[in-house]
C-alpha cells in the first residue's frame, strides 16, 4: 500500500494549477447517459473516482473515446446493462448518479444500495422518494434498487433535506420526463449550475439552478455537446488553507475566488492577505494564524468538504476554535489522528473545540477518508519532523498529483510503496 512522507515545517512558495472540480465533473459524465449523441467534456481530473465512474458507464454500453490528460468522449448510443454492481458503488457513494438518468433513458435502473460509509450514515432515501413522486416503481431487492419506469411524469418534490447528489439526479431525471417538474429546497453548489449548464447545452429546459428552487420542464430528447468542467472549490481551499497554516505565497491559477466566499472569508479571518478574481486567487500569509471557528451547512455557508483541513490549521492557531459538523455524523475522524501529532482537541457530540499549540510533532498517522486525507497532509507540512500517511488511497480519489503540486510550492513530500 502507499504512503506519502513529509517533512514539515517549510513554507510554500509557487504557482500551481487547479483541476476541474470532481464533484461537478461526476454528474456531467452521468449526464451523457441521457443521449444517443457524443458528450464531450473538458477540464476532467485524473482521479480515481472518474476513472471507477467512466468505467461504470462503459459497462453499462456507453464508448468512451479520445480520453486523453483532461479530456474525453462518452457516447451512449446503446445502453446495454442497466447495472451499478456493489463493487463499484461501494467504493464511490456518486455511482448513484447514474439512477435518475438510465430511468429516463432507458425506463429501468438497478443499482447497489450505496450502504455504510466512513463519514456517516449516508442514505438515498430522497433520491428514491423523489423519483416515485415521479412515477417510478422502485423496490429493493438483494441489496440493490430496482427501478422501473416506462416514462417518468414531472412532479413537484419537496426535499426534506438539502442533498446535492439527489439535487443532481432527480434534475437529471427531469429533463427528459413528461411535463414539468418542481424540485423544492433543492441544493445550490455551484456543481449544479455545472450540470445545469451542461443538460442545457444538451437541449433540456431548466430553469433555478444555484436556487432553491429548480424547474425543470421535460423535453422529448437531448443531443451532444461540449461542456468544461468548473475549477475544484475544494481543492483550490485545501491549497489555501496549507499555505495559511504554512506560511508563506502562492498563486492557484484556472480556480475562480467567486466559488469560496465563505472559506475566503474564514481565511481572512485567520490572517491572510487574498487578492483574487474569477481566474485566479494569490494568497500571502507572514504571520501565526488566529483561530476560527466555524459551523459547516449547505452551499454558500461554510462547506462540509474543507472542514477537516481548517482543523489542521487551527490545531497550530492562536487562540481556542469551535468546529461544528452539521452535514455529516461521523466527520471528525481526523482527530484521533491529529492528536497522534499532538494536537489539543476535544470533541463533544458533533463539535470540537481546538485549542492552538505551537506546533506539530510529526507522527505515522492513517487516512480515514478523502478530506481527513488532506487534514493530515495539511498537518504533516506544518508538523515538525516527519509525518507518515498510510491509507492515501481516500487521498487519491479527490485530489489530482497532490504531492507534484505540494512539491512546486516547495514542500518536502513524496510517495512510497
Ligand atoms: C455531496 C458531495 C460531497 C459533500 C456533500 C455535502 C458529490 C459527489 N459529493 O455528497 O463531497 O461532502 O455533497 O456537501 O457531490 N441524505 C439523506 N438522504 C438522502 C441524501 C442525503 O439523509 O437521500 C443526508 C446525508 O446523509 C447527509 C446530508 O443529507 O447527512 C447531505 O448529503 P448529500 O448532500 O446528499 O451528500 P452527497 O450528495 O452524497
């Protein structure tokens, strides 16, 4: 298995560039299930999940052609097994993605119950509740969701929660129902204004997305388009967050300062000096960082997905922070890792109060899911001595050459086997 090894303690100094985002690069790739033509997407990251998603669609019929660095084809002329096996899904929850578009392709769906994960309990329930308010029968059997539909009726659906991945896959569903369909207390990340712009492109009629509100009216048929991937918010903050907690000036370029007002903010907050526009965000920190607290909820507030790197940054802070996790139940994983490097935290049901140290100690410390990943990297640029990260597995599947990028803005890391 492999491990990265850091020696911290050095500040980044460089330019790098940002991928495309993961989390709206996914739902796009499950969008070319909706046509017979070509879907040719740009900005695509080298991740492990695209790379288990592009295989789930081509199992499912779909060619996929011309993938080269970040680009490539997907043409879905015919769908031929209508199947999201559990080895697939178990190791990516997104796979699920693909419910809402091969029932309103294909009129049948059967796809693992996503199950247990690391972070929390992680149900589908609004996904399912949403598409039978839209006509569909949907029974599970052995594990699986078994989902039949021979057309699927616009409806209007009231989430209970906000959900983006249920958000993407009932919108997705809609474009090609019958008549109009009304998604309430819907998601609004900037993934599904991504999507949204892409089934648009294909020809669907979708109106609200970034809202609450999204109404989509069904259309008889979508066609082939070209569609660019929007920067990775999480990946372009995680960066930040490394270079406030290490010190030092970096330059993200291809990312866009408009998607992260709310960690900017927070960043801010801690000290650093951010100057940015819709291309770029240039980041300079001279100085201790001061606590933050925060409290993770749905897009534009503070998101879920940056909230294990800011612990890292505020286990070395100035001052006491209180991190609260809203979205997800069992999302402060990291902390017995972080303490393992000494960190003072305590977690009291779904907060945890950090209390800033003057540093680090460098520790073997294990990766327990893709953001407790990027905490401990984090954690290990400003430990000092060497940090050992086992499990970076999690770490891959998020974050496109983590340590090549680390290594231009001068950090000590490298990969081992
Ligand atoms: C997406 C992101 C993930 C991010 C999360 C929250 C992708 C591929 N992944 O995950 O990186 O951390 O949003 O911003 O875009 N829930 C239910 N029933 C459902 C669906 C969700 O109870 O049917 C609950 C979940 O357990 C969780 C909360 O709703 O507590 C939010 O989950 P959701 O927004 O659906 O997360 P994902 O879309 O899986």
């Amino acid at each position: 298995m492999q491990k990265l090894i850091i020696q911290g303690g050095r500040p980044l100094h460089g330019e790098i560039i940002i991928s495309g985002a993961k989390n709206a690069a996914l739902p796009v790739l499950c969008a070319a299930l909706l046509t017979k033509e070509t879907l040719k997407i740009n900005n695509i990251p080298a991740l492990q999940d695209i790379t288990t998603m592009l295989s789930l669609l081509e199992q499912m019929g779909t060619s996929i052609t011309d993938h080269r660095s970040s680009e490539v084809s997907l043409t879905a002329a015919n769908l031929t097994h209508l199947v999201a096996p559990y080895e697939m899904v178990k190791t990516m929850r997104a796979a699920i993605l693909v419910l809402g578009p091969l029932l309103a392709r294909a009129g049948e769906a059967n796809i693992s119950l996503p199950g247990g994960c690391a972070i929390g309990l992680r149900p589908v329930d609004q996904h399912i509740k949403g598409l039978q308010a839209m006509g569909a029968e949907i029974h599970i059997r052995h594990g699986y969701i078994h989902a039949v539909a021979k057309k699927l009726q616009g409806a209007r659906i009231v989430f209970d929660i906000v959900t983006v991945t249920g958000t993407e896959n009932l919108m997705m569903a809609a474009t090609l129902a019958d008549g109009t369909t009304i998604l309430e207390n819907a998601a609004r990340e900037p993934e599904i204004i991504d999507l949204a712009n892409c089934l648009i492109a294909m020809g669907a009629n979708i109106q609200g997305a970034g809202t609450d509100v999204i109404t989509i009216e069904g259309v008889q048929t979508l066609y082939g388009t070209e569609h660019t991937v929007m920067p990775d918010r999480i990946e372009t903050g995680t960066f930040l967050v490394a270079a406030t907690a290490a010190g030092g000036e970096i330059h993200l370029k291809n990312t866009d300062s408009r998607l992260l007002d709310a960690v900017l903010d927070k960043l801010t907050e801690a000290g650093a000096c951010i100057d940015a526009n819709e291309n770029w965000i240039h980041l300079k920190m001279d100085s201790k960082p001061k606590s933050v607290n925060l409290r993770t909820a749905p897009y534009p507030a503070f998101p879920t997905d940056m909230q294990a790197q800011f612990m890292s940054l505020n286990c070395v802070a100035e001052g006491t922070a209180i991190i609260t996790e809203t979205i997800f139940e069992n999302r402060l994983m990291h902390v017995q890792e972080l303490k393992r490097m000494n960190a003072n935290i305590e977690v009291e049901g779904n907060a945890a109060i950090v209390y800033g140290i003057p540093q680090l100690d460098g520790a073997h410390v294990m990766a327990t899911d893709l953001r407790a990943s990027a905490s401990l990297v984090i954690a290990g640029l400003i430990a000092q001595g060497e940090t050992i990260i086992d499990r970076i597995y999690h770490l891959d599947r998020g974050y496109e050459n983590i340590e090549e990028k680390l290594s231009a803005l001068g950090a000590q890391i490298r990969r081992i086997n």
